[in-house]
C-alpha cells in the first residue's frame, strides 16, 4: 500500500531513479505519487501500469508532470486515460 512512508522516502533519497508501482490500485493514493513528483528531481522512470488511473486523475498527474523536468519514462498501460488524455501528454 502506498502512503506518506513513500513521500519521505522520496524526500531522503536523491538517488533512485526508477519506480515501478505496477497493479497497486493507485487511484486511493494518486495525490501522493503527484507529490513526489513535484518534489523529486532524480526519478526518471515511473511505472503505473493496471492502477485504475482515470482521465481525472490522469489531468492532475499530466500537471504535475508539467513541473518536473527529470521524469523521461513513463508507462501507462491498462489504465483508463482516454484519448483526451494521451493528447494532453503528447503536448507536453
């Protein structure tokens, strides 16, 4: 289960630069991974395959990815983005 353990991990380590959070139902806890990725300039690989990620969620995660300037691979798959969604990423 992800929770606020996570951010501070995050927040301590400038070190690890992939993330996979495959199949971890993350629509419960989507604030905090936007959280860190405002916060964190080392990570550039984020997985979020199968985690329920709607297109609303998806918008916050899209702004937040506005910001961070480190994150280059980011897998999405099985999750409920929607057209919309992809363009929105694409004109990043």
């Amino acid at each position: 289960i992800i929770d606020t353990s996570l951010v501070k991990l995050f927040r301590l380590n400038n070190t690890l630069k992939t993330l996979i959070l495959e199949n971890n139902n993350i629509d419960l806890n989507f604030q905090i991974i936007t959280n860190i990725l405002e916060n964190n300039q080392t990570l550039t690989t984020l997985h979020l395959q199968n985690n329920n990620i709607d297109s609303t969620l998806f918008f916050s995660l899209a702004k937040t990815l506005e910001k961070n300037t480190t994150l280059t691979d980011l897998n999405l798959d099985n999750n409920y983005v929607g057209n919309g969604g992809i363009l929105y990423l694409a004109n990043l």
